[in-house]
C-alpha cells in the first residue's frame, strides 16, 4: 500500500493539485491529509470540496489549527495575517463545509500508524515538534510505530530508538528512506500549499508500507497564480510574499 502524506494545504488550489497529480503518477492508492486545509490562501471552498471527495473516498483527515480557527475562532496566539485570513476564509465557505472541519478529529489511528496535525502529547493545544525534545515528547506519548504529523512547514524526519535516543533527520527530496521496524518514527511531510524553507516547490511525502520505506517529495506549481489570488482575494500582501519566494 502507497501511503501519500498531505499537511498545510492552506487554501492553495495550485499547490494541491500538482501534489496530487503526482501523488498518482508516483502509484499513490491512498490519501493521509494532516489538517491546515484553509488559512492564507485563495480557494478555501474548492480545497475543502477535494479533500471532503478524498475522504468519502477513504482517505484520512484530521482537524489543524487553522481549520480550527474557522470554526470556533482564531486563537489569541494567531498572527494578524493568519488571524484575518481565517475570518475571510470562514466567509467564503458553506455551512456544510464549515461543518464538515466541525466533525474532523484531532487524531486517527489505524494499523499502528497515528495521524494528527501537530504532536501526538497534545494534539488541540497545537504545540509545535520543533526539536529532538519536542520529537521525542511526541514519541513517547504513543504506541503507534510511525506518527505523521504537519504542524511544521519543513520537511522532517525523526526516530526513536528502543534505548531513548532520538534521530533528527533533514530529508533530500526523491531519496528512498528504510523505515526500520525497530525503531518509532515521526514524519512531517512539509507544508503543500505554504513551504517555508525557502523553496517554493510544494511538499509531500509517500510512504510505501509494503517496502518499509519513505520518499519526501518537492513538486514545483504556479506559486505566482497561487500568489495572484490572495492579493486579488484582499488577503494580506505577504502571504502572496512568501509564496513565491517560500519563506
């Protein structure tokens, strides 16, 4: 089984569907979808609508803090831009689309593999991995083999060790990474629709179970249509910014 591994999707049209389509050119036969399905970009309504088609169609999904925010509000700890494209974004959605993040959990379990946005020690407080200590806090708190997290916008990759030590991994694009049975593993695919490691190619990652292995993924989109929406949508300037230059 092909496991492809979505987070941050934040709203980007562009970004999802070249993800997507390579996803499947790649052999991809099931969808894992980490949450953050709205937030800062131009299509909230037309993403929602594929990721609530994905679902119907077996693929997991679970609640982000942005997708949070449009349902209950922003958070105080919510930056001005992200706070003001929630309250834009929970405008331009339905009632039934509203709902639906409504009913997304914070996590999914399935077959020793554990879904969530962004740990697995306190997945609504939205704390973020972004260390060994935080990596290895998440570890702990779960008997799932493997954890798939989003949260973080960088490509990571970390393992703990059956004596407690933790492993901090930068993936390369396109490298198939062995993912051992003996150790626990926590993945964070990166951001599809806001990478910020200043690359502006969207991430994602497939996870081949049958193999026991991993490949995170860039796959460049129109970021400048992408970023032409937002300031066209009134949203604020800088998230069409960092679109373009992947900050």
């Amino acid at each position: 089984m092909k496991l492809a591994l979505f987070t941050d999707l934040h709203a980007n049209r562009e970004a999802f569907e070249a993800c997507f389509d390579a996803a499947c050119r790649a052999g991809a036969q099931r969808f894992a979808l980490l949450g953050d399905f709205v937030g800062y970009g131009a299509d909230p309504g037309w993403v929602l609508d594929r990721v609530i088609e994905l679902v119907e169609d077996g693929a997991v999904a679970v609640r982000g803090n942005h997708d949070d925010g449009v349902v209950h509000g922003p958070r105080p700890t919510m930056t001005d831009d992200a706070r003001r494209a929630v309250h834009w974004t929970r405008e331009q959605l339905t009632t039934a689309q509203i709902a639906f993040l409504h009913r997304l959990p914070y996590t999914v379990e399935q077959g020793g593999l554990l879904f969530t946005h962004a740990n697995a020690f306190a997945p609504s407080a939205w704390d973020y991995i972004v260390g060994s200590a935080e990596a290895a806090r998440s570890l702990n708190a779960t008997q799932a083999r493997i954890t798939f997290c989003g949260h973080m916008h960088d490509p990571m990759l970390y393992s703990l060790s059956a004596t407690g030590k933790v492993t901090t991994f930068t993936p390369a694009p396109d490298v198939a990474i062995p993912v051992s049975p003996l150790r626990q593993w926590l993945v964070i695919p990166g951001s599809v629709g806001q990478p910020r490691d200043h690359n502006p190619a969207a991430c994602w990652a497939l996870f081949d179970a049958h193999e026991g292995h991993l490949v995170f993924h860039r796959t460049p989109y129109d970021h400048d249509t992408a970023a032409a929406k937002v300031l066209a949508a009134g949203l604020p300037a800088f998230l069409a910014e960092r679109l373009r230059d992947g900050r």
